[in-house]
C-alpha cells in the first residue's frame, strides 16, 4: 500500500513537477543579475579613433541651421535631461540643436547622489499611503535602473547597500520592504536584498557601530558618475549628427506672425557674439530654471519651480568600504541620508532644504555639520568624525515642480512633468537622474506631434538599445591591456578604463612619458588621486572643454573628491589648457580667479588666495617672484599652508610639520617640575596656564576660554590640576578641531521638503 501509494501517477506528477520547478527556479537565480557582455578578442583592440566637429564647427552649424537651414528641434538646457532629449531626437533622425548656458551638467546634473535606484522610500510611501502614484513611479524608475546600466556600463555598476538594524522588531519590516522592492523589479533585479548577522555587518562595514546592533539587510541599487554620463550623452548626440554648443545662451524667443515660436536669439558668452537660430519646436529642458525660459515665452508667467538643495560632503575613504554604501532611512529630523563609497573616496548626503535658484548654490556650514553629526550617530565611537576631514561639501538643486495646468490646491509634481505653452514651448521639468532616458522618451514623442514631425523620424524610440560613446569595445578587463600597451599605475588604468569606456585607447595616446621606469606613461595632477594631465588635453579636443572648471569639476571629478587638490593641481591644468587653446595671459589671469571662486561654492574658505600660475614670461615670472614674497611674509605669522603656499581653513592632520616640537619646547619652557607617587620627578604645566602659554604660539591666538573648557572635559582633565606633556598635546589636538572651523550658525526654523518628494537625492 505504501508502496502504492508513493509511485501513484498524482506523486509522480507532483514529484516532477517539484523538479521541475527547482531546477527552473535554480536556473534562473544563477542567471539573475546584470548582464556582463561577453569578453571577445576584438576589446582588446583599441578602436577606431574618433575626433567630434571642434566647438566652432558646432557654432557655425547653429547659424546656419545645419544642413536643412532649419532645426527640427531646438533644445535648452545641456543637462541630464537635455542630453538625454538630444540623444533621443538624434537617434530617430530629426536636425537638432542644443545649446547650455553653461557648460553641460554644470548644474543639478553634476550634483546627484550618484544613485541610479528605483527609490525604498517611494515604496515605502507607496505602501503606507496606498500611493498608485508612488508605486508607478518606483516600478518605472527600476526598469530603468536596468537600461541605464546596459547603456554605459563603464561609466555604472551596481552597488550593495546597507540598512543597519538596531532594534528586532525592524528586521521584518525592512526585510518585506526590500523583497517587495526585488519583486517589483522582476526579472530586471540585479541580485536578491538578504540579511546579515551582526558579526557579518560588522565584518563587511567595521567603522559602524556595534552597540545596540542586531544586524543588517542588504539591498542593491546602481552607482554611476553623473558628470562623465552628461558628457557620454552629449557625444553620444553629436556622433548621431546633432549639433551642441555650450556657453550659449537664449536671450530671447522669435514668434511668428501667429505668435508661435519659431526660433531663438543666442548669444555666446564666451565672445558676446549674437545672432538667430530657427527651429520648428523648442524644448525647456533647464531644469531649476526652467520659469527663465517661461517668462522669455511669457512675461505673466507664474512660477512652477520649487527648488530644493541638497547638499553632499565628501570624506576620505576610510570611512567606509570599497564596495558596500550605507542609508540611514530615519535621520534625527526624519530626512534620508546616504553614505556611499565614490571614486575612491566616501559622498555623504542629501539633504533638503528650500532655496532660491542661483547658478552656483554653496552648502551651508549648518548643513554639512548636520551631515556630519548624522554620520557620527552610525559609526564606531572609536572614529573621531571631524570637520577637518571634509574634502569637498557641494549643493545641488532639485527642480520640484508645480503642474501649471493642475487645480493650485494640489502638491508638487513627484517625478516629472511635460507642458506645452500656448506658444509651442514644451517644458520638461522635475524628475531624476535614474529616469531621464523615459523623460526624453516622453518629451520627444509630445514634441513630434505638437510640432509636426512625423515624417521627419525615421523610427520610433530606439534608445533603449542605444549604447553610449565609451561603450561598444569595453570590457570590465580593458584596463588590463592599458597597462600593457601604456605602461600606467593600475589605479590610473583603472580610473580611465572605468571613466572614459574605450575611448581611454584616445586619452593614452595622448599621455606624455613621465621619464622613469614605472609608471612609463601618465603623469597625475594630484599625487593621491589618478587623474593625468592627458585628460585635461582630451577634455579640449574631443569634450568641448572651455574653462579649467570645466575640467575640474566635470570632465574630471577633482573638485568633487578633494577641492584643496583640485585648487593645487590648478596651475599645471591651466597651463596644459593654455596650449590647446592658445590662451592669452589676461585669460589665464581669469581662468585663475574663476576657477577659485568656483572652489569656495566647493568648501575652499572664501579668504583663500588664488594660486600662482606657471610662469612664461618676465612679466608672469616677476608677478610670481612677489606673489611668493608675500607667501614668505604670511608664513612668518605663522599661518597654516598647503602645498601650494595657500592657507587653509580645515587640516587633515592634526599638527603641521615641525608643530609637535615647537608646542613640547613651550611646554617645557613653562613646566614644573614635580614629584610623582612613584618617586619619579616629571615635568608638568598647570591647567590656568595653557590659555597664557597658547596665546604665543602660532594659530591659538584668537583662543577663548569656552573652548579650552571644552577640550578639557572632553579629554576627562576638567578635574585635574596639571597636565603633562603628551595631555598637553591632546588638548592642542582638541583645540586645533574645535576652533577651526567657521562659528557655527545658529539653527534657525528650517522648512524641509518632505522626503517622500525629494526621494532624498536626485
């Protein structure tokens, strides 16, 4: 009977059909994940070289109307969203044009979380508030995670992230959340969230804190770096014929007789140069300033941007790991906050804030303490988090923006909005970094029916298989043959491999012999960080590349990863631009003063001085010869320098080259000396004269009483009577940490935006 009963038909059906589906289910987590193209022997070839129409090809193209006399499409706004525009058009074969004002990505583009995700807390929100809107938004956000991946993998990957559980009743809640979020992203999910123990969290992340830990849960989302992906999409759009420019700017509207837009009057801000662009459709794609465009077509326009800044500092990297991120998804006053590790360094951000629109926006000190405190609330007690170790802090603006054709008793518009004036000027605003593929999808479909263009396309949508500039002979091991054919540092042919896709081939044969044995091949800007001088050449020739800016916070990253580096390495970047451009010594003059006021809106303290630039002349070498005299001057007042002769407002370290020797000399100078318990005699200084002995020493002049009470309690003196030479010196060490940052603000009624509508970072 038993034997009947377990070989029947119906057991045997279950049986295979249980097989079945544990080999399928098998199979297809085995096979889940990104998918990494195939290695052939055609990557290890360098490809065919690639040189785009020079800047002024592109100028000369706009006042003609290119080929046709006439655009199909006339975009504003060189962003994320304006490139990804730009590329869609091009693709289905219309004659556009774009034009920046700025440089492209110079914005909100190159000032992401760096984040490609489908959002946790918009599913959250999603589920708690019964929110369709929500979940539409994160469902569409994931599937385009998956394209975004697919199009530039150099230039993104995916990336764990951890939750930290401190309390056990989490461990389900966040566990069903990320399952949901693996569910919703089907067969597109990279790999599956799991659970960590305690001992495995903090294995994998040893700077968090283990107090009170009962664990962790994994997710994954994707990483890219926002900046070089604007520029891959903005090649990527003239290699498919469309024409771009950046510096230009729209300083009026053309109508025609109808009151129907029919061009724009541009201007070069480079030269001041103006002149007429005609173009069948215009689309607003800029962004935080979009209402600009808005009052240009309509004087009475009302406003429908609400901009928010978010703000991001940059720390070294030992304050995470190389491969695993963080979010804190409840903040001290309810905000989102990641801790991600990028470039080599470690992002932490965002925040958000209400702010008035302005070119350049700066993080405030309140902001990036506030940052700072979020971080110290995570790791070990035993890492001190100091302000000093802020490399770079940067503001974004987060365009949220208001339907203008909805009721004004409804909310800010979550993901994206398209809107078509009355006198044919299409707006795309709001939206992320991880949808703008579906944003310029969108707007380009709107604009070929608003503006007449069917027969002008020769297909629909095609950017989902399009691959950007960099992509087509890259593989995750091309660095490899970098090394071999060029001769450079692992990290160096790492950074370009993982930076510029296959166009690094391009970049290499520009890179001069360094003239020794290793590395043969790229000499770096900065010693800590791997960017050569060759990049700072290919960004002039092949990236439109106008101003050192331009190279140092977008076609390389060096501002965003240590702006003191960046101010350092300004001279040399200036001198190589000098001779691709062929720049005067009043330009160089400007480039100099420009590119530090941008550093100050990156963490540099406004007081800082320019650097002096490479001298070529006599005029430059005697300009330089009393620049340097007054160098000398200030060092003899004892101010704190850089490399560079440039005084510096927050210090790494906490003793500068020479400075212990000089404070256990002044020590011992004023010290008694005593009897210990032991019958030992030792040199020690009584507490009420540290503030005296101070005052004389070269940066504790401005020393108050306040600060030195607080130093003491917190190194546990505050009940002692004397301190011996090494106390001494950890109450320097306290003082140097305390004092020299700017006075903090005082906290003021902030009105943030809702993380469930900023998504807590663009």
């Amino acid at each position: 009977m038993l034997r009947r009963n377990l070989l029947n038909r119906r057991a045997l059906a279950a049986a295979s059909g249980a097989a079945v589906a544990t080999v399928g289910g098998g199979y297809y987590f085995l096979n889940s994940g990104p998918a990494y193209p195939d290695t052939t022997r055609e990557t290890r070839r360098p490809p065919p070289p690639w040189l785009p129409p020079s800047r002024e090809a592109m100028l000369n193209s706009l006042k003609t109307g290119g080929e046709e006399g006439e655009f199909d499409l006339l975009i504003v706004g060189g962003g994320a969203t304006g490139a990804g525009v730009a590329v869609d058009a091009a693709t289905r074969g219309l004659n556009v044009a774009l034009v920046e004002r700025d440089d492209f990505s110079s914005g909100t583009s190159s000032k992401s979380t760096k984040l490609v995700h489908g959002g946790v807390r918009y599913l959250q929100k999603a589920v708690m508030e019964l929110d369709y809107e929500q979940y539409k938004l994160v469902t569409e956000a994931l599937h385009e995670r998956k394209i975004f991946l697919e199009t530039a993998p150099y230039l993104s990957h995916m990336l764990p992230i951890m939750l930290p559980i401190y309390k056990y009743w989490q461990v389900p809640y966040y566990w069903v959340g990320c399952k949901m979020y693996d569910v919703l992203a089907g067969k597109e999910n990279m790999e599956s969230s799991y659970l960590m123990s305690k001992g495995k969290a903090l294995e994998t992340f040893p700077m968090l804190k283990s107090q009170g830990l009962v664990g962790a849960l994994v997710y994954y989302d994707g990483q890219h770096n926002d900046s070089r992906m604007n520029t891959a999409l903005i090649m990527t759009a003239v290699k498919h014929g469309a024409t771009v420019a950046n510096y230009v700017e729209v300083v009026e509207l053309r109508k025609d007789e109808k009151g129907q837009l029919c061009g724009a009057r541009v201007k070069d801000n480079l030269t001041g140069k103006e002149w007429d662009v005609k173009a069948r459709g215009i689309v607003n794609a800029t962004g935080p300033f979009s209402d600009t465009l808005l009052k240009l077509d309509n004087p009475s326009h009302t406003p429908i941007v609400q901009p928010s800044s978010g703000v991001h500092i940059t720390l070294p990297n030992y304050y995470s790991p190389r491969t695993m991120g963080l979010l804190d998804p409840a903040t001290s006053d309810g905000r989102v906050i990641f801790f991600l590790p990028w470039q080599g360094n470690t992002i932490a951000g965002t925040t958000d804030t209400p702010c008035e629109v302005t070119s350049e926006p700066r993080a405030q000190e309140e902001e990036i303490r506030w940052v700072l405190e979020e971080v110290r609330r995570y790791l070990s007690p035993d890492i001190k988090v100091r302000r000093g170790d802020v490399l770079s802090a940067w503001s974004g603006l987060r365009p949220l923006v208001r339907n203008p054709n909805a009721a004004s008793t409804e909310g800010l518009v979550r993901n994206h909005m398209i809107h078509l004036s009355d006198s044919g000027l299409l707006t795309i605003a709001g939206g992320k970094w991880t949808t703008y593929r579906e944003m310029a999808k969108q707007t380009v479909d709107e604009a070929v029916k608003a503006f007449g263009l069917e027969a002008k396309c020769r297909n629909a949508c095609i950017t989902e298989r399009v691959r950007l500039v960099g992509s087509d002979g890259w593989s995750r091991n091309m660095f490899i043959g970098l090394i071999q054919r060029y001769g450079l540092e692992t990290d160096v042919a790492k950074h370009l491999s993982e930076n510029y896709g296959d166009r690094a081939w391009t970049v290499c044969s520009l890179a001069e012999p360094t003239g020794e044995p290793w590395p043969q091949h790229g000499k770096r800007l900065a010693r800590q960080y791997p960017f050569i001088e060759a990049e700072v050449r290919y960004a002039c020739r092949n990236e439109y590349a106008q101003t050192a800016v331009d190279v140092i916070a977008r076609r390389t990253r060096l501002s965003f990863l240590n702006s003191q580096a960046a101010l350092d390495a300004l001279p040399r970047i200036i001198d190589i631009m000098t001779e691709e451009l062929g720049w005067g010594y009043s330009r160089r003059k400007q480039e100099v003063k420009r590119a530090t006021e941008f550093l100050n809106s990156m963490g540099i303290p406004p007081e800082t001085p320019a650097p002096a630039l490479i001298a070529h002349g006599l005029l430059e070498r005697s300009e330089n010869f009393v620049w340097s005299l007054g160098s000398m001057v200030f060092g003899g007042l004892g101010l704190s320098k850089g490399s560079s002769g440039v005084p510096m407002a927050y210090s790494r370290a906490q003793f500068g080259s020479g400075e212990v020797e000089t404070l256990r000399k002044a020590f011992q100078s004023h010290a008694k000396s005593v009897t210990s318990p032991e019958g030992q005699t030792v040199e020690r200084l009584r507490k009420e004269e540290v503030r005296e002995l101070l005052k004389d020493q070269p940066g504790y002049e401005n020393l108050s009483g306040k600060d030195l009470d607080y130093v003491f309690e917190e190194a546990g003196f505050s009940q002692r009577l004397d301190l011996d030479a090494d106390e001494f010196l950890e109450v320097c060490a306290g003082l140097k940490e305390v004092t020299v940052a700017p006075a903090s603000v005082l906290k003021s009624d902030r009105r943030t935006i809702p993380v469930e509508k900023s998504g807590g970072g663009v």
